[in-house]
C-alpha cells in the first residue's frame, strides 16, 4: 500500500471518528442543555427555594400588570398543562415581551410562592412576516399545539 | 485533461491565476452586497409581527454566521486535502482560510449580541447555539495561534489540519443545536432556522448578501494566499523575477 494511500484511510478514519463525536453531542443537546423549570415543577414543590433558577413558559392573556409608580411588573406564566407562576419583576422587560409569547425569567423563587426575576428574557419564533402575512402562514403549516393556546 | 487541473495545484502557476481572480471576486462582493443590503433595508416590511426595524441586522447576521460555519467545513477541507496528497498549496488555503471564518464567526456574534439585547433583553445567553458559535470562533482561533506558535511551516499545516478536524464536530451542532421538542420548555434563546415562516422580500435580501459575504471570503482568502505564497517562496528563483 502506498504512503499516500494510508494517509487517505488514517483521515477518513478521522472523518468517521469526529462524524460519530458529532452525532454524540447532537444527541446530548437535544435535552436541556441546562435545567430550565416549568411551571408544573413549580407547583408540585419540585423547585429549590431561594437560589436563583430559571423558569420558562408562555406569558397568560390579560395578566401582565405594570406598577403605577415604580418599574416593578408582575405577570402570570402558564405552562402546556395550564399551570401558573406570578412572577414579580422590576428590571425592564425586552422588546419582544408580550403576553401569549414565550418567556424565560432568571431569579428566586421566595416561599410564598411567587418568583421574583432579576431577569427576564424574550423568545421570538423563527417568523418574518408582517402581521396580517403571519396569519395566513401559520394557519397553513402549524397547526394549534393543544394546550398552548 | 487532469494534467491542466493539477498545474494550478503549484504555487507558482496559481500565484498569477488568484491575481486574475481577485478583482472578479471583489466586483461580485461590492455588487451582491450592495444589491442586498439595499433590497433589505429599503425594500422590506418596517415592521414585523414582532420584530420592529431592528430585524435588519438579521442580513449581516445570517450572512456571517453561514460563512462562519461554511469556511470552516472549507478550512478543514484544504487540511485533509493537503495531508493525504502533501500538497502544499492546500495547507496554504486553509491557513489563509482560518482569519477570514475567524472575522465571519466574530461578525455573528457581535451582530447577535447587538441584537439579542434588543430583542431577547441580554447581549449573551449559555444557550446551545450561541455557546457553541461561541466554541466555533475559539477554535479558528486556535487554529490560528497554534499555527503561528510552530515555526516549521510544513509542520504548523499537519498539526493544524489535525486540529481543524477535531473541531469540525461542533459545526452540524451549530446547524441543528435549536431543535428542541418543545420550545417553551427548554432554556434556548436562539428560534430554530427556517425559511418557511420568512417573507419573499426578506428572504432575497437575506440570500444574496449571504452570496456577496461568500465572494468578499473568496475575494480575501486569494489575497491572503498570494501573501502566504510570497512568504514560503522568498528564496525561490520565480519569485526573485517578480
């Protein structure tokens, strides 16, 4: 066998090699690539208090109420199953916050049972369309998750 | 046939070759880039459903960050190329390769930190894409330095290509790091990519810039190659003549 030739197996068996690393790593990402707390866990007492976490979920309709006086926020997030967290916040909210959309807020949950955040997050989905375009999308290629809205 | 491809595999004969290129290259970059920056911050809707005028970041964004991960397949392309054939013009173009995808990986970031902040409401977030963006941008420089840190160039390109490959895992993480059953269960900022959900006007924009970031890469990496080329061959007898 020529050099040239073994040269030619040795970097394919790398190829192979970082193609199955890769596949690995894929496969690990596809769970939480670090712990992010829904509402339900919330609720059923599986969430440490008083250390910081992050709690994801969409933001209810109608449940986000600005203070009169002071920065400080105050909304409800709702999981897939329904269940609801108060947040409390007095950092200012993204852009892109909105009720009915997703949210992913970083903070303490104290022992009444509402998570104060010292930081909350905005998730925008992969649309780029004006508003009455998006409308016409959606309805054609994703159909209502049930329990989501 | 083949006997006319392998001519430019030589430094001396492809010296002279970029050199015709380059102009080429920069007129395609200046004209597509022009076009689509053009076309995407005149000619696309002001306002989204969500997203206000500071979606328009998203042409550079897109742009860089495909180049990013696509200069790097390219980089470790030319190493593997130049380690099973010995072929020096090959580690040339990876090496002249790597600052280029170092520069489009750092694009991504900045232009996604700029805009994270606005829409997310933070400049940085451990999540999957952008910690392994940020992985990817490490490795090019890696690359870069552990090239420079070895002074037998025939050396530097071998370590190096090797270097490259390993890190190669991390770009098919990048493209399908987003795919999370259900999104709002899991802590990814970044929405998954997806050209279904993107209007005509925004999506040509998007594209065609993408395409003149590839001709701007083109346009340097020959740049930089004939520099590299210069370099190695100081004390060869065709580049005295030059």
């Amino acid at each position: 066998m020529k050099a040239r030739q073994k040269r030619l197996i040795f970097v394919l068996l790398g190829v192979v090699a970082v193609i199955g690393a890769s596949f690995l790593i894929n496969k690990a990402m596809q769970g939480n690539f670090y712990k992010l707390y829904t509402p339900q866990e919330v609720l059923a007492g599986e969430v440490p208090t008083g250390q910081t976490i992050r709690i994801g979920g969409l933001v209810k309709e109608g449940s986000l109420k600005r203070s009169d006086t002071e920065l400080e926020a105050r909304f409800v997030v709702l999981d897939k199953h329904k269940n609801e967290v108060t947040i409390v916040t007095n950092k200012i909210l993204p852009d892109l916050f909105k009720e009915g959309k997703s949210q992913i807020a970083r903070g303490i949950l104290k022992a009444d049972g509402i998570f104060y955040a010292e930081e909350v997050l905005a998730k925008h989905d992969a649309n780029y369309m004006p508003e009455e375009m998006k409308d016409i999308v959606t309805e054609q290629h994703t159909p209502v998750k049930d329990g989501v809205k | 046939m083949s006997v006319s491809w392998f001519k430019y595999a030589a430094p001396m004969n492809f010296y002279p070759l970029a050199g015709k290129l380059i102009p080429l290259f920069w007129i395609l970059a200046i004209a597509l880039i022009g076009f689509g920056l053009y076309w995407g911050f005149f000619q696309t809707p002001d306002v989204l459903s969500d997203q206000k005028q500071y979606y328009r970041i998203i042409f550079v964004h897109v742009a860089a960050s495909w180049m990013g991960m696509w200069l790097y397949a390219m980089m470790v392309f030319w190493g593997l190329v130049g380690l099973v054939f010995n072929t020096r013009l090959s580690f040339m173009m990876a090496q002249a390769t790597s600052v280029t995808g170092a520069l489009m990986a750092f694009i991504a970031l900045a232009s996604g930190a700029v805009w994270g902040k606005v829409s997310w409401g933070t400049w940085w977030d451990w999540d999957p894409r952008l910690t392994m963006s940020l992985i990817l941008m490490f490795l090019y420089i890696g690359y870069i330095a552990l090239h420079s840190a070895i002074d037998n160039s025939r050396r530097a390109d071998k370590a190096s290509a090797v270097l490259s490959l390993v890190g190669l895992a991390i770009v098919p993480v990048i493209y399908y790091s987003v795919n999370c059953p259900n999104p709002n269960e899991c802590g990814s900022l970044h929405q998954e990519s997806s050209f279904k959900g993107v209007e005509s006007n925004i999506l040509l924009a998007m594209l065609v810039t993408a395409l003149g970031f590839w001709m701007y890469s083109f346009a340097t990496i020959l740049m930089r190659v004939r520099n590299i080329i210069l370099e190695r061959d100081m004390n060869t007898k065709w580049v005295s003549k030059l």
